[in-house]
C-alpha cells in the first residue's frame, strides 16, 4: 500500500521527524517499506492546460497536433502520443524550460516536422502516483494556467508490504495507530476525519433483506436525497492525487477517501436505478453482471450480488455494475456499507480474475466495528460535500461477527519460545500500546487475560500475543545463542556425501555438472533414447503453463540432449556433461509416481583439448564411455553386456553383481546430427541407489606384495566375432593359484585380409604371475603358463602364435 | 720411473683441460687410461724394476691413474651439465600450457554445499522428501488456509489425482516429524522446489531451497537468530551485517525475513532479502499430532524453529549473476567460470 505522508499528517505529528526514521520504525515491526517516493518536487514551468483540439499528425500515425489553452490567452501547439485524453481534459503541460525527472529538460521543438511547444505529461514523468499508461487527466477544476505545484504539494509516498495478517493496516487510520503504538507518539484527530456519532436500525425486509447471510452477515443502507454531483473541493482532489487515484466526483470520491482512511469498502447506488428495496443473496448459475470497468462476468452461486427485484446491481465487496453508480444526474444515493466474508471474496475475485480495492481489503478481513463508522464519516461529508438531506437512520441486516473471545499471556512460555528474561511489565506495556487492554488488572501475575480491539482479529492465540511482544520488543535486542542437541546421521547425508564423491570423480575427468528443469515438453519425450522401466507411465502436470514443462522427466537424457544442443550451437569441439537427480514415472503396477534418483552422462568429440601439444586429439568413442563408468566404482567389477533392441545403437546394459545399474551406448547419429553434432555421442543413464549401496561398503586394507611378479604374452589369432568376454571368463574361470591377472593389450583387425584373415581378429593378452610367499623361478611360469596355454587351445577357438 | 709417471700425470691433467668435447674426451681416455695407453704402457714396465722401487712406483701408478680417472670423471660430469642446460635452454617456456580437460560441479550445487557444510557443522542431519506431494503435506499441514493465494491452479502445478509439485520444501519438515521416531530433530532438507511461473530474468518455474528444522522441548527464538546469523556469517564473510526483520508466514510464528547487507566494492551497499525463519507455529505441530496420534510432538511440551533460502538467489548474489536463466542453460563457458 502507498500512504501519502501529508495524508498521514493528518493523524500525527510526523513533521520534521526524518523518513527513513518512519521507515525504519515501520520496517522492524514487520511493516517493510519497499520504497520511498518523492513526489511534486520539480513542477517549476509545469501548468494545467485545456485540450483545445486534437488533429492527426501528417507524417506519424501514433502522434497527434494538440492546440491547448494554457491559460495565457493563445492557443500553444502540443505534438502528443498519448491516446487517453479527449478534448476538453485539463492536463499537465510541461512549457520550454521545465526541468522533469533527473534532467530532462524540455524545449521547444519539432516532431517529425511539427512544431511541438512543451509536453503533456503522464503522472510518471511528473514523479507523481497514479498510473503511467497516459496523461495525466485533472480535475475539471483545475484553472487553466494554475501551477501544477497548488494541485500537487510536495509529498513522499512510502510503499508499504503489508503483509496479509494485517488488514488492518490498508488504511491511514491504521497506519497512523500501528505507528503511534511504535512511537508513542499521540495520535491527532482533525476536523476531516471526524466521525459523527454511529446510529442504526433494523432494516424492514422490503428495503434490505439478506438471503446469503454465509458470504454477507451484515449489511448496512443509508439513502441521501437531494445530493448535488459535481468536482470534489481541492482538499479531496489533493488526498486522491497523493494517493495516486484520478479524482471522479464528489461521490465517488468521498467513497474512496473513507476507504483509504479508515479501511472500510463502501459503495454508493444511484437510487432511482434500485427497483425496490435491495436483496443480498446468491448468484444464480450463469446469471449475467456487467461489472464497472465495463466487463461482464457470468456468476455462480458461490458469488454474492446485491439485487433489488429485477437484477444484480453489484457483485458483492467487489465491484459495482456499471448501470447501477453515480453519475452527473444522481439526484439520489443509496450509501452501502457492509461486511463480507474473506474466503467468499477470495474466491469471487480468483473466479472473476477480478480484483479492487474493495476485493483486496474484504478477502482479507475487515475491522467489523468500522463497517457503520465508514458510513457515517461518508454521510457526513457527503452531506458537506454534495448537499442532500440523509434518511434520519442507517438501514442495517444481519449482525456483525462478534469480536472473538480473550487471548491469555503466559509469561513464562512467553520467555522460554523468546529465549530472552523479559520481564511481565514490558510484555504487558507492549500489549498496552497496540491497543489491546488486560482484563482484571490484577499486576504481578503470571498469566493475564487480554481483550483484543476489534481491528486486530488476527490476534486469537496465545504465540499470536508472543509474536507482537518479539516483533516490537525487536529481534535485535534478543540475544544470539546456539543451544542445540546433536542429529543423529541418516541416509541422505550418506547419499549426499556419495553424490559429492561421485560429482568430484566426474569433474577430475573433465565433466561439468548440469542442473535442468525437471519439467519437459511433448516433443522431448521423443530424446528419451533410454527406457529405465519400459512399461511405466509417464507423469503428466494438470495445469502446464506452456507446452515446454508439461511432464516430469522420465529420464534425464531429454534435458541433458538439449544442453549438448545449447553448447554445439556455442561451437563445443567436446562435450563432457552430467547430471544427478530425479526422475519421475508411474509405475506400472500401481500408477502411482515414483522418483528416482539417477546419473546421467553425456560425451563426446575429442578427449583431449586441441593445442600445439596435440593438435588433433582423439575422438571420443565407446571405450571412453565405459572406461568412465568404471572410473565411477573402482575396484568392482562392472559387466557390460550387449542390449538389442534398445533406441540407442551400440546399446548395453551395465550390472553390477548381477543387478541393472542402467544402460550406456551411442546416439543414434541421425539424432546427433541434427543437433549439428559432428562427431558421434555417447549417453548413459545409471540408477544412483546402487552406487550409494557400493559407496557404503567398508574399504579393507589388503597387504601390499612383496615378491616380484613375472609376465608371460600370449599373441593369438581369433574369430574376429569372439567376444572378449568370453576370454576374459576363461582367465578368471583359471584355478591356477600363480596367475593374478589378464590383461588385453592389442587388438588387430585387417579388413583387407592381407596380414590377417578378415575373418580373424588378433589379440595380445599380457598375463602375469606372481607367489604371495616366494620368489618365482622362470621354470615355475614357464610351466603355469604352459597349463593355460593348452586349455586355450583346447577350451577355445584360438591359435597361439 | 717414478719421474715418467708423475710427467704422465701433469701432461694428462694439462691436456684434459683442453678437451672440448665428449669423443675427444674418450679418446683421451683409451690415450691414457686404454689397454695400450700410456699409463698401462707405464704400468707393464714395473715388473722390470727392482723388487725394492715396486711398492713405491705402484703407489705412484695408483695416484696417477686416480688423478686422471678424477678429472675425466669430472670432465664427463661438467660435459653431461652442459648438455642437459642446453638441451634445457632450448625450450620456449613461453609456449602455453598443455590444457587439460577440466570440469566443475554446477555453481547451484557449490553454493549449496556451503550452506549444507555450514549447517552440518552445526550439527544439521540432511533429510528428503518427494517432490510430487499432497496437498496435506503442501498446505494443510503447514497451516495455510484453504483458499490461500498460492494454493490453487494458477500458481501450483497440479496433476489429475489431486497431488501437485511441492511449492517450497518445507514438506519436508512435516514429512520428517511424521516418521521420526523422536526428538531432537535437527534437520535441513535441500531440494527443488516449483511454481506455476513463465521464466524470465528473475523468475523459474523450478527452483533450489534449503529448509531447516529444529524441534526439542526449549528450542528458543535467540537460538533461531545466534544460528542463521553464525549461518550468513560462514557464506558472506565474518563481518557480514545480518538482520531480522518481522514478517509473516503461515506456518511459523513470529516470523521474519532475513536481509544482509550486501558490500560490494564501488557499489552502495544495499539490505537484501536472503531467507524467510520463525518459530514453528502450534497449528503445525497440532496437525502433524494428529497424523502421528501420540503427543512427541504436543505443541505444549516442544517449541521449534524453521528457515528457509531460494539457492539460486544466493548463488546470485555470491557471484554477481544478473540473469538467473544462466543457472538452468548449462552454457560451457558459464559453468567453468566456476571451476
């Protein structure tokens, strides 16, 4: 909320006490001050000026030639791009020589060939509140050629968050109260803000009935006859303008003066358009409201109207309809104020996507002793204002929510939640200033009983006492301390510290870790090269935004294919990308979505960066792909085995004794090539569960070995289709206690068939032997080896060279 | 004889300082030192001299053959010094570096782990929770009312069953009441959080947060303030100002939001918002009595406190990032600006 401080002035003393001290008190009880506007401080040169004419420019279609009267007896010409205005409006004119904002001066000129003698300003150029989507439209009032500095004085604006347990501070009255409580300082009460002693009756059911006493338990009908509607007198208009609002009329504006200054909606009907007395009741399905602001609604029942016979002439603490208000020609008023219910008006103004000033202060709770005062300070000055005689009574239905029941202090909680020895007589001055007023009086107790003032609802509990004590008591005055009892470690500081091991691995081998929104379009359903779980749903929002987040990601290949796509287009000659999180799919079986937590890995182009050194390193292929996802667990054994069928080629599924870690393999270069890619990618996709379960296993120190080891080659001829695999299975399947190791050294294909039958593959396998107690002897080898070579032989279709 | 070795000796030491290179060198070596050089020459010739002059001249030999063996030796050793800083001087240091492929964690996951580190120093256990969540465990149980701003359509992402995308992480906190089997509970849950937002410079629709939670039976308001100030302390430097200012938020009371006063070299220093905390409300610790149906958590017996930051904006502002989409684009040349 912006409070104009000369409106405030109205109820304190703050003159000549400094801003930022305001803000600040303000500020530290939780009453933030977003920011500190000056407003009519460079208005030197700035005049009212009457729109005389307003032609077309020749040459540009978004300006116009103005002739104003600024009130120096010529006509001035005014080149203007603004669309609000119509002839006959007075608006600010800025002549030759103003000075606006920072320095922007204004000169006489020329627009597209147009003599252009000043600006028409909008309130923004002006520094003044109000919206900036045009010019600022004056009072009708306003004398041509009076300086903008009489209508508008020097002011400072704080914007204030109010935050929404505080209704009670959408209004000066409040303000100025949460302040003097803050200050001490006394508040004023001048003649304006005066309210005349509150009468009511019961309204007889033909003038005010309500029917929808769930949404509206009490409303309020007061008639003013004999009104005259007409510009308000300068003060209103001056209020209005610091607030920023565009004064109306009389009328209207007296409402919206009463609204800002004491928080309470009214609304004023024309009489002579109510058919009858007026009905608070339910919408009826699909019944049409055309609001003010010129929209129709279509209601539902869930929506308050208030009625007379025929039709709905207001939509109920929102908005008025647009046949119903007063106008030039009211003669007649009918002055409402009423109380609705905050969860009704919450949902009327998300139904409708319509909100007001009315709308904002209902859905949040107004002060139920300040529904017939705001009628009776706006009778009284409409009659001041506008003429017209007053029926002798309000009109009123329903009944007022009652005030709720009294909150007790206790004072020891009170201390122990604080952490602070306040003593019971603070406490109770702080509780004293906001108003709030301690039941028997019996001091030096240490529970109290306290009545809470009507304009404070949202005090009903005891920590709610407790909140106001710490918050104007202030947390600066509270000591810091760090008492605390020890957490015992769970699973996820476990997976966390595996995530970090696994995260730093990844980045020693040139990886960089992504984050990407978990959310994915449609079309990135297709980039999901990798089924983790085929036969699992996927996990569909109700409510996307757009098209581009509308599932939760059932792998993290999608994302991590786009961030490989972002980084080609950067010209990446190598991408090395990984990414840990969620993944979200409904299980098959239960529909229900499960997340999971997986890595996924992303390379390829060259494995080394290009330099001098090496100016055209090696590409990254296969190999590189699995000897990193062997990198992530050293010392266990991974299996990689072949996969068809899979979207991805090259496909495998990787294990770890004997359970699917997840899968690996190449993009299918038709993909990679359409992210530009020039050289082929490689992806996996790995469940980070089992890499917790293998990072928890305890490590064991194995005795280092102290004889020599001793190495025998074996070169063989293959078929070239005979999987590694299996010679590895026949070394490790060796019950030959000497023999520690096998290990693939070459590998040699000769596609021409030259040096080696096509359909052969050469392999060179290094093994070596070694005696945990002894030293060995050539003949001890010699003789193992010789055991294994012939079991190759015989096991398998090898020839040894 | 004993002349002709000690001429040998002064003739080999003065030739062997002319000797420019290695070749040269050994072949002064076979001169001398070679089975027909000139000191074994000398040497054959002892056998002829009288049993009395042989120790004498043998002594002789020996120094002279250690004298010559010494200088060559030396020589050999000066030759190899003068090759290896030749060969070292030939070598532009001025060419770069090999570089070597270097990677990163993300900037979210680094500014994170501070805080993590810096709470787990003070005694905080991790937790989790899922990120697809009930409305219970979203709003209910945080004591936010049924038609609260943020709980509907427009601003929470939903799906069909009525489940939604949690909308801050502190689910967790009511997640981790439910199943604990008892106090002190001392935990921070770090995880993405998501609202039904376009994404622009200041704006995701997904997001980090850290939660923390601490309940036991005399957790105080002074200990809130003296952990998160210690907290801000750890990130932004020793001398970091840190202050309190009231707020409101459903699911603590009182409440406040945490500004630090930002100091940047040339700039003005500046207040900003960096956290929400407060004293866990009664209603929070009712509703998850009710789920739990024992009375752990009986607001009469237990007080708590809650905190809780948006990751990003602190690795914002730890890094000078003007634009937040820059942490979700995963451009190269901005993630090793980290490294």
């Amino acid at each position: 909320m912006k409070v104009s401080l000369n409106w405030l002035q109205d109820h304190l003393d703050i003159k000549g006490h400094p801003v930022s001290e305001i803000a600040e008190t303000l500020t530290f009880a939780g009453v933030e001050v977003e920011d500190i506007a000056e407003s009519g401080r460079n208005l030197e040169k700035v005049v009212v000026a009457r729109v005389l004419s307003s032609d077309p420019h020749p040459d540009a279609d978004r300006l116009s030639i103005c002739q104003v009267d600024d009130g120096s007896g010529a006509p001035r010409q005014i080149v203007c791009g603004a669309k609000n205005y119509r002839v006959g409006d007075k608006v600010p004119l800025a002549l030759p020589g103003a000075v606006l904002g920072e320095n922007f001066k204004i000169k006489k000129g020329k627009l597209r060939g147009q003599t252009s003698e000043g600006m028409m300003c909008s309130p923004g150029e002006l520094g003044l509140p109000g919206d900036d989507d045009g010019l600022l439209i004056l009072s009708t009032e306003a004398a041509e050629g009076t300086p903008l500095a009489e209508l508008f004085p020097p002011d400072t604006s704080l914007d204030l968050e109010i935050t929404p347990n505080r209704p009670d501070l959408l209004s000066y009255r409040g303000i100025a109260r949460e302040i003097s409580a803050l200050t001490d300082k006394p508040l004023l009460s001048p003649d304006s803000t005066r309210i005349p002693e509150v009468t009511a009756t019961p309204a007889p059911a033909d003038q005010v009935k309500i029917t929808a006493g769930g949404h509206c338990p009490f409303y309020s009908a007061r008639r003013i006859g004999g009104i005259s509607v007409k510009p308000s007198p300068q003060w209103l208009q001056d209020k209005l303008n610091a607030a920023g609002l565009r004064p109306i009329n009389n009328v209207v504006d007296i409402t919206n003066y009463v609204l800002l200054e004491t928080g309470q909606p009214l609304h004023a009907f024309d009489a002579a358009r109510i058919d009858g007395g007026l009905l608070v009741r339910l919408a009826r399905p699909g019944e049409k409201f055309l609001a003010l602001d010129g929209e129709e609604h279509s209601l539902g029942d869930e929506d308050v109207v208030i009625a007379d016979r025929k039709k709905a002439l207001a939509l109920g603490g929102v908005m008025g309809g647009e046949d119903s208000g007063v106008t030039a020609a009211t003669r007649d008023i009918v002055l409402e104020s009423a109380y609705f219910t905050p969860p009704c008006i919450r949902r009327t103004s998300r139904r409708h996507n319509l909100s007001s000033d009315s709308s904002y202060r209902f859905e949040r709770g107004v002060n139920p002793a300040g529904v017939l005062e705001a009628s009776s300070l706006a009778t009284r000055l409409i009659v001041e204002i506008a003429g017209g005689t007053p029926e002798a009574e309000t009109l009123a239905a329903g009944e007022l929510p009652a005030n709720p029941g009294d909150v007790e202090l206790h004072e020891e909680k009170a201390r122990a939640l604080l952490g602070v020895d306040l003593e019971g007589t603070v406490m109770h001055e702080i509780l004293a200033r906001l108003g709030l007023e301690k039941k028997g009086g019996d001091n030096g107790q240490p529970v109290s009983k306290w009545h809470i003032p009507s304009h404070r609802l949202d005090l009903l509990r005891h920590i709610d006492l407790v909140e106001e004590i710490a918050r104007v008591y202030g947390l600066e005055k509270i000591p810091a301390t760090t008492a605390a009892s020890i957490a015992e470690l769970g699973a996820d500081d476990h997976d966390y510290d595996a995530d970090a091991r696994l995260r730093a691995r990844l980045c020693n081998l040139g990886f960089f870790e992504t984050k990407t929104i978990k959310l994915i379009s449609e079309s990135q359903m297709e980039d999901q090269f990798i089924t983790l779980d085929p036969g699992a749903g996927q996990v569909r929002l109700k409510n996307p935004l757009s098209d581009e987040h509308a599932i939760l990601r059932p792998s993290l290949l999608p994302p991590l294919l786009e961030v490989a796509r972002r980084n080609l287009h950067q010209g990446a000659s190598s991408l090395r990308f990984f990414e840990m999180g969620t993944v979200f799919q409904t299980s098959p079986k239960e529909d229900t979505p499960c997340e999971e937590q997986y890595l996924a890995l992303l390379m390829g182009g060259e494995t080394a960066v290009a330099s001098w050194h090496d100016a055209r390193p090696r590409e990254t292929d296969f190999f590189d792909l699995r000897g990193v996802i062997e990198a992530l667990l050293p010392g266990k054994i991974l299996t990689f085995e072949r996969v068809d069928g899979g979207s991805l080629i090259l496909e495998v599924a990787v294990s770890l004794d004997g359970a699917g870690l997840g899968r690996a393999g190449q993009l299918p270069p038709a993909r990679a090539r359409a992210m530009d890619a020039s050289f082929p990618i490689f992806v996996a996709e790995l469940r980070l569960d089992l890499f917790y379960a293998a990072l928890r296993e305890p490590l064991q120190f194995e005795e280092l070995d102290r004889f020599p080891a001793m190495t025998r080659d074996i070169a063989m001829e293959v078929p070239a289709d005979l999987p590694n695999a299996t010679l590895n299975r026949f070394f490790e399947g060796r019950e030959e206690p000497l023999l520690v190791d096998a290990r693939l050294f070459d590998v040699f294909f000769d596609e021409s068939g030259k040096k080696l039958s096509a359909d052969k593959k050469s392999l060179a396998y290094s093994l070596t032997y070694r005696d945990k107690e002894s030293t060995l002897t050539a003949e001890t080898v010699d003789e193992a080896h010789a055991k294994i070579l012939d079991a190759l032989v015989k096991d398998l279709p090898v020839q040894v060279r | 004889m004993l002349e002709e070795l000690e001429a040998i000796q002064t003739e080999a030491l003065a030739e062997i300082a002319h000797i420019a290179d290695s070749p040269s060198l050994e072949q002064f070596r076979v001169d001398f030192l070679g089975k027909k050089g000139r000191l074994t020459a000398a040497s054959t010739r002892m056998r002829d001299l009288p049993k009395e002059e042989k120790p004498l001249v043998g002594k002789k030999l020996n120094e002279a053959r250690q004298a010559i063996t010494a200088a060559i030796d030396q020589k050999g050793a000066d030759f190899a010094a003068a090759a290896d800083s030749e060969a070292a001087a030939g070598v532009d240091v001025t060419l770069p570096g090999v570089p070597l492929p270097a990677g990163n964690a993300h900037p979210l996951t680094q500014s994170l782990d501070r805080i993590v580190q810096a709470l787990r120093h003070m005694g905080f256990a991790l937790a989790s929770g899922p990120e697809i969540e009930t409305e219970w465990h979203c709003f209910d149980a945080l004591n936010t009312p049924k038609d609260h701003p943020a709980r509907n359509e427009k601003d929470t992402y939903f799906f069909e069953d009525g489940t939604l995308l949690r909308a801050h992480t502190s689910t967790v906190q009511i997640r981790v009441m439910e199943s604990t089997p008892s106090i002190p509970l001392r935990i921070i849950a770090p995880g993405s959080a998501f609202r039904r937002d376009e994404i622009d410079a200041t704006h995701l629709n997904q997001f980090t947060q850290i939660e923390g939670l601490y309940v036991d039976r005399r957790v105080t308001l002074a200990d809130l303030k003296g952990t998160l100030e210690f907290l801000f302390r750890h990130i932004f430097g020793e001398n970091t100002q840190v202050r309190f200012r009231p707020h409101f938020f459903p699911f603590t009371e009182p409440s406040f939001e945490i500004d630090i006063k930002l100091q940047i070299a040339g700039k003005e220093d500046k207040w900003i918002e960096i956290a929400g905390c407060g004293m866990v409300d009664p209603a929070v610790f009712e509703a998850v009595s009710r789920t739990r149906g024992d009375d752990l958590f009986d607001p009469d017996k237990v007080t708590g406190y809650a905190f809780g930051m948006g990751v990003e904006r602190l690795a914002m502002i730890m890094w000078g990032i003007p634009d937040i989409r820059l942490l979700i684009e995963n451009d190269a040349r901005f993630l090793r600006q980290f490294g």
